[in-house]
C-alpha cells in the first residue's frame, strides 16, 4: 500500500504535489478504472492436453451408471421426470463415468457463479487485487482540509466495514481530521454490497468516523482492530455533504491506494456464500453480462449455455451438464497454472461455511450449489478428482438434495470399492 504524507501546516496539496511527482505516469502496477478496457491486462488462455487415448485406459465400470440409474428412480419415485434432470461425472482424465441427458440446457440457479467466475479469472490473474484510490483537493491547515476528500472507486465487490476502518484511519495518520469540504465518491464503488452509489458512499462516511457506527460496524471494528496493535477508532469528520461523481475531478491530487482482497479471496466468498450481488458487480466490472458470456463461451460447446444474470437468479440462465463440466475443467486447469486447486475457489464440504454446510455432501467435495424454486443444482470435484454435475427439478428442494447426497455417497464407494454394497444397492 503506498503512503503519500501530504505535508506540514499551511502547505498547499497543490506544492506538495509539484515537489512529489503527484500527476506523472501510474506505475505499472497500478490497475485502475479509468485506464481504458484495451490497456487492462489479460490472461491467455489455457489448452488442455491431449487427451489420453480410450484403448489406455480401463474401462469404465457400470457400477458408476447402476448408481446414477438408481438415483434417476428414486427421483421418479418422488414424482420428478426424469426429463427434468442432468447429471454427468466425468473422470480426472476425461472419461464420462456416468451420463444422462448432457446436452440438454437446463436452469442452473447459482453455479451459473461458476461462469461469473471463470470469466474474472480470464480478464484478471488470480491474486489480482482492485484499487480505491483516495484523492483531495485544497490545503491541509493544521488538521483541516480545506477541500474535497474524494474517493474513487474500482469496482470492488469485497468492500465491506473493515475496508473503511483502514480508510478512516489511513486519513487520519496523514493528518486529516476534518473536512471543511464535501466528501466526493466516484463509481464504481460499492461498500456492503449494496450497488447503489448513494448508499454506498453514506456507508463510508459512517465507517470513517466512530461516533456513526452503527451496532454491526461496532462488532466488525472489535473483531478488526483485535488483530492490529494500538489502533485507535477513526474519526474523520465533514463539514460539507455528500456527492457521487461519474469522473474524477481533475484538480484531485492523490493521497494514498487501497488494495482490495486478492481475487482468489473475492471468489472464495462469492461461491462459498453465493452472494448474488457480488456476483453483479464482478459482472458489471467486466463490462456486462455479453462480455461474461464471451469470455467464457470458447471452452464451451455451442450452444449449451444461456446467461442472463451473473448471479443465476431467474429460470432462464441455462447450461447444460457438459458445459457446466467444460466449465469446472478450464477453472481446474487455470487453478492449476497458478499453484492453486479449485479448493480456493469454491467451498469444500466439512470444512468451509456457507451454502455448502447444510447440503450434507460427504466431506471434501469442493462445490457450487443452486437453489430456485423447484431447481437444485450441484456441480464441483470429488475428491478423486472427478467433476460431477446435477441439474435437477423438482418441487421437495430438500428430498432432491438429500438424493443429491446419497448419490455422491454412492459414487464415491464405487470409486474405492466396486464390490461394496453400495455399488450394487437397489433403490
């Protein structure tokens, strides 16, 4: 993070900015919003290797297809046709395990938020991290800016209390406790997930200054500061209002950079929690719902997908299971290319929180789920490294989940135990 002290009593942003270098060239690791969409650095894409040919490998065992039959039965049984379902497991290798219905575009509901994801990773690299910028306007006197403080956003969806703290407290260890001017926000920015401009901005301020907080802020900032040594509560108070710009305004002179969490750490919460707007504003950051699409249709067969929202909410965002696994491989092999596992993308059952603690999933998948009303959806690895999809309907969203369950049970004996009395079980 760099630190700008903007200087002693009575000197003017203005000259510190001349005797700084305020104003030259962003230094190249600077990525910001208003360089223009060709200069943001893109990630090439990545080719799978050749596949290994079928005559090498064993074959597939019909115990994998027994299991998926049974759970095809028990769903009829319940009253859900089988038309309405797609299921498929595919092996580490490429090897379909298991099949039924692959090509057919059914609702996704929120592993949709794995195309939201593949496409961020293909415009940003994993640890990339986005930038609120902090700028003023007129004199620093004692502790009093005669000015504007101005806060430029970058599209961060992961910009929550904690965020504001450092910022408040970032101000004051320049010297800043008050603002004779009018506190300026430009978009994009987004605090507490909430994507209006307005109450974003009000948030920010409240998160400044101490004396605002509401009970949750106080929480957050107990929690916050419990990690950092003799920190002391901001308080940055304003005398002006509040106004929300679409453009920086050119006389601001910079202060200081605020790094988001890394997008590893941004994906990690949007699919562990399913957090819809996140999902919106990651979308909306890569510059609309065509853009998402675009980026992530090469890996996909034609035609097997329909994205509406980046979210998932609404009936009409549409994959089939071939490409929700098309999907999950191009995620895997750029986790890969980086180091990283889909483990740090997605929630693992057992082990992480959120949507995926109350689906009773064996431990160690790592998944996305998707509830609408009457879908539920389940895509992700096995522990063996198998990618498995369930695009499923029907209207007891909690029996379908726990057949879900049963299945990937039944599935993972097969793989450790062909014999087993799982692998062989009737309906």
């Amino acid at each position: 993070m760099r630190w700008i002290w903007i200087g002693t009593v009575g000197v003017g942003l203005a000259a510190v900015a001349g005797l700084l270098g305020w104003g030259a060239s962003p230094t190249p690791w600077v990525r910001s919003a208003e360089f223009p969409p060709a200069e943001q650095p893109t990630v090439e894409r990545l080719v799978s290797p050749p596949s290994v040919s079928a005559e090498d490998l064993p074959p597939v065992s019909p115990a994998y297809r027994a299991a998926v039959n049974r759970f095809l039965d028990r769903l009829q049984a319940r009253g859900f046709d089988r038309t309405w379902q797609g299921v498929l497991f595919v092996d580490a290798r490429g090897r379909e395990l298991a099949v039924h219905q692959p090509t057919l575009m059914l609702p996704a509901a929120s592993v949709t938020k794995l195309a939201t994801s593949l496409a961020a990773l293909e415009t940003w690299e994993p640890n990339h991290r986005f930038t609120t910028k902090i700028y003023a306007t007129g004199e620093l006197r004692e502790d009093v800016l005669y000015g504007d403080l101005i806060v430029a956003g970058d599209g961060d969806p992961y910009f929550v209390w904690e965020d504001s703290f450092e910022l408040g407290s970032q101000i004051g260890a320049l010297g800043i406790r008050h603002i004779a001017g009018d506190f300026q926000v430009v978009t994009p920015f987004y605090m507490n997930f909430y994507p209006n401009l307005s109450t974003s901005a009000e948030l920010l301020r409240w998160g400044m200054h101490e004396s605002l907080w509401p009970l949750e802020a106080r929480h957050q900032f107990q929690q916050w500061a419990s990690d950092r040594a003799n920190v002391r509560a901001p308080a940055v108070s304003f005398s002006g209002g509040i106004q929300t710009l679409a453009a920086l305004p050119p006389e601001a002179q910079p202060l200081f950079e605020h790094p988001s969490r890394s997008l590893t750490e941004i994906l990690k919460a949007l699919n562990t929690y399913s957090n819809n707007v996140m999902a919106d504003m990651l979308a909306n950051r890569l510059g609309g719902i065509s853009v998402l699409s675009d980026k992530v249709s090469p890996y996909l067969p034609a035609r097997e997908m329909q994205v509406v929202t980046a979210s998932g909410l609404g009936r009409d965002n549409r994959f089939s299971a071939r490409a929700v696994v098309a999907i999950l491989q191009a995620l895997d092999e750029r986790a890969a290319a980086g180091g990283l596992s889909l483990h740090d993308w997605l929630p693992v059952s057992g082990i992480d929180p959120g949507t995926l603690s109350n689906r009773n999933v064996p431990h160690g998948i790592a998944a996305k789920t998707g509830t609408l009303n009457s879908v539920t959806t389940l895509a992700g690895t096995l522990p063996d490294g198998t990618y498995f999809v369930l695009l499923n309907q029907g209207w007891d969203i909690y029996a379908v989940r726990q057949l879900q369950s049963q299945l990937l049970r039944e599935m993972l004996q097969v793989s450790v135990d062909l014999n087993s009395p799982q692998a062989h079980a009737s309906p």
